[in-house]
C-alpha cells in the first residue's frame, strides 16, 4: 500500500472562480505574487497522472511547487536518484529561498493592513 499526497496550486475551474469571491486581498496579492496565474486543469491532471507512476510521494505543479516539495521531502523515499541529489544539494537554498517568501509574503499582509487602516481614517 502507498499512498500520496497531492498539493494542487491554483487551478483553473468554476471552483476557483468561486473561491475568489471571499479570497482575501492578502490571499489575493499572494497568489499574484510573480505574475503567477492559475495552471490549467489538464496541466493538473497530468502532473497527478506522473507524479503517480513515478512513485512520487508529493504532486506539485509550478516551480513554488517544487520548492514545496523539495524543501520538505522529510524521511520520504524519493522518486529517483536526481530528486534525492536535488534533495540533499539544494536544502540549504531551498530554506533560504523559502524565507524570502514569507518575508514577501508578510510585507503583503503589512501592506494591505496599512491600506485598511488608511481607508478607516
């Protein structure tokens, strides 16, 4: 028995669309970040259907995915001998590119606050 776990990034499908209607700004300036847009359900399905028959334990999509999945591989057995080199190589970057994110990902939380509080002034 195996099991997986799939981390889907913004899809584009009706529930996306609904999701938007309450996404917060911070969410919303967030997920923006980049110049980044919603991958397709098709690129989507194709990532699940690979990363299944590769043994892969996460299914990312998009480079964020990546990160994701590389900087928190754990104790899980990789699905290759190129994603255990990534693995072990890049970890340190990987954590340090990872902390840049939250700080940028913080300072939109900041700014939005401080345009909230602007508006109730």
């Amino acid at each position: 028995v195996r099991s997986q776990i799939v981390n889907p990034p913004d899809v584009a499908t009706p529930g996306y669309e609904e999701e938007n209607k309450h996404k917060s700004e911070e969410c919303k300036r967030i997920c923006a970040m980049g110049g980044a847009s919603p991958f397709t359900a098709e690129s989507m399905a194709d990532s699940m259907l690979n990363g299944i028959e590769n043994y892969s334990f996460q299914v990312n999509l998009g480079f964020d995915g990546w990160l994701l999945g590389t900087g928190t591989s754990g104790m899980e057995a990789p699905a290759s001998f190129v994603q255990l080199l990534a693995e072990v190589s890049l970890g340190g970057l990987i954590r340090l590119i990872g902390s840049v994110y939250t700080k940028l990902h913080y300072g939109i939380v900041r700014d939005v606050r401080k345009e909230e509080a602007a508006k109730q002034k």
